[in-house]
C-alpha cells in the first residue's frame, strides 16, 4: 500500500479559507443568497395611474385613449424610479402591484428581474394584493384623490361610474387610506405618495406623516399644470430615498375593530340588492353597510361588491 506524505499543519485551514473564498464567489454572484440579506427592507409598491405625470383624462388611462400607450410607459418608469431609489436604500425584496384599469398597465420588460408584479383582477386585498407583515415600508405611486374630494384630477373612490362615498368608521375613504388600513392589519406603514397636490395633502390629513411627491397640481377633474416626466422621475427617487432613510418614523395606519363600512351608490339598485344579504344593512336609498372583523374582511366584501356580475365568465 503507498504511503502518503505528511500533511502540513497548514494544509487543512488553508483548504478551509480556499472553500469559503469559493462560497463567497457564489454569493457575490448571487447564486447562494447572504444571510444578512433577512435583514434587508423588504418594499410593497401600489400603482395607480390617474396621478402619474401628465395624466388628466381618459386618452391617457386605458386601451382606448390615443395616448395610453406611451402614459404607460411613464406610469412604469415612475414605479422605476420608486424601485431603483428603494434598491439604493438597500431594499431586498420588493413586489409590485398594476393596481390601475385591468391591472395589465406596467411594461414588465422594463422592471428589473428580480422583482415581482400583481396582475389583474380579482384580487382578496385588491390594490394591496400580497402585502403581509414581512414588508417594512408601503409606497403609493401615481394615487387620485377621494371621490368626496372636491379637488384633485379624475378624483374618486374605487369607481368613478358607480359609487359616490366609501367610509370607514366615519371616515370619508381615498383609496390610498384604504389601502394603508389593509397594510395596517399586517403592521406595514405607507412612507410615501405621489401623486397630485390633492391627493397628496389628503392622505397626509387621513392616514399620517408621509413623503409626498407632489407631480402636478389639479386644475379641475380633468386638467392640472403638471412636471415632466424626467423631472418627475427624479423627485420620485428623492421621496422614497427620503422616506426609507426615516422608516422607522412612521406608523401603521390601523382602525379599531369592528369596521364599520359603508358604501354609496350613483344609483338606487345596487343599494336595494345588496340589502337581500343577511350581512348588509340599507342605511339609506343609495348606501349600504357591512361590519367586518378586520380589513382583509372589508377588503374582500369591496371587491365582491365591484366586481361581481351573474354574467361572469369563465
């Protein structure tokens, strides 16, 4: 039987420190992922469209509108904006909700590949979809005013053609408070807006302290003086390096249980329908209420509420 040769006693730490310089190769090229990464901000992003830059009507915020395809590549570019200050701010993990229209606006190409999109509809926590108590930090880009808003461009309240209030204890809803009432159940603050100036001072009365980017100011429902889009990506990326660089400043916005919605109608039938559901009171001809133990409850009667239809398909 051959002899081997004596180790040296160095061999063996040095062939310990030469596997861990190769583990580290690995990780810098991120196929073994860093420990200290559980430590990271985790970020949610809701994107809405009616306040991105330059938006005022309906030509730029749907299919139809001669001038939605390029607004849609705006809308992405400021959620790219939000990303990519979140990133520099050392955000691990961000996911990505098209909260606007269909919920099929961003251009995916144009996102970085590590992250993740919510799309389309229906959806249990709706705008909010995949938030839970992971995440440190909720982002709003590109929200509108409340529909009792009286200023604030394409103001209202999860739709424009069928409902005229959503309150929540008493409170007169935007959307934007909604969706930090259901990012408040999983203990989550929302740390930035954007948006116009309405929509910007409004959440700050409802939900808290926040960073505000501020991208155009409401001239009515369907005008506004408003920042170009490069400028608008640029004050973007300020705000949410503002807010992450204070996220521990800022508090979940929670409601106390039970939750008392009530929804108003544009027309009498929902409203008299709706009231046949042993959970439903009718408080008035146009408005109805539902009690809920908590906002995933809220959230989910909403989106049954707006959604369904006895034509449904598939």
């Amino acid at each position: 039987m051959p002899t081997r040769a004596p180790r040296s006693p160095g061999a063996a730490p040095a062939r310990v420190l030469l596997a861990l310089a190769g583990v580290l190769v690995f990780v810098a090229a991120g196929a073994i992922p860093l420990q200290a990464q559980d430590d990271g901000l985790r970020v949610y992003i809701s994107a809405d469209m009616e306040g991105v830059t330059g938006t005022v009507t309906s030509d730029q915020l749907g299919p139809g509108g001669f001038e939605y395809p390029r607004f849609r590549e705006i809308m992405t570019r400021e959620v790219l904006a939000a990303i990519e200050a979140a990133r520099e701010m050392g955000a691990v993990e961000i996911l990505v909700s098209d909260s606007h229209g269909n919920g099929e606006n961003l251009l995916l190409e144009m996102l970085p590949p590590d992250i993740q999109v919510i799309r389309s509809w229906p959806r249990p926590l709706m705008m909010m979809e995949g938030i839970d108590q992971r995440f440190d930090a909720a982002i709003f880009i590109g929200y509108h005013a409340s529909t009792t808003n009286p200023r604030g461009v394409r103001a209202h309240t999860i739709s424009s053609a069928n409902l005229t209030a959503v309150r929540l204890n008493g409170v007169e809803m935007m959307e934007a408070s909604l969706n930090a009432a259901i990012a408040g159940d999983f203990g989550v603050p929302v740390v930035m807006i954007s948006g116009d100036d309405a929509t910007v001072k409004e959440a700050r009365r409802i939900i808290g302290d926040m960073e505000g980017a501020v991208v155009k100011w409401s001239l009515g429902f369907h005008s506004a003086r408003t920042l170009m889009p490069e400028t608008a990506y640029s004050l973007i990326g300020e705000k949410v390096k503002a807010a992450l660089a204070r996220v521990h400043d800022f508090e979940p916005y929670r409601l106390q249980p039970p939750l008392e919605l009530e929804v108003s109608f544009k027309n009498y039938m929902p409203a008299e329908l709706l009231a046949y559901l042993p959970i439903v009171d009718r408080v008035d001809a146009h408005t109805i209420r539902f009690v809920g133990k908590d906002m995933t409850e809220i959230s989910r009667f909403i989106q049954f509420v707006t959604r369904y239809a006895p034509n449904i398909t598939p």
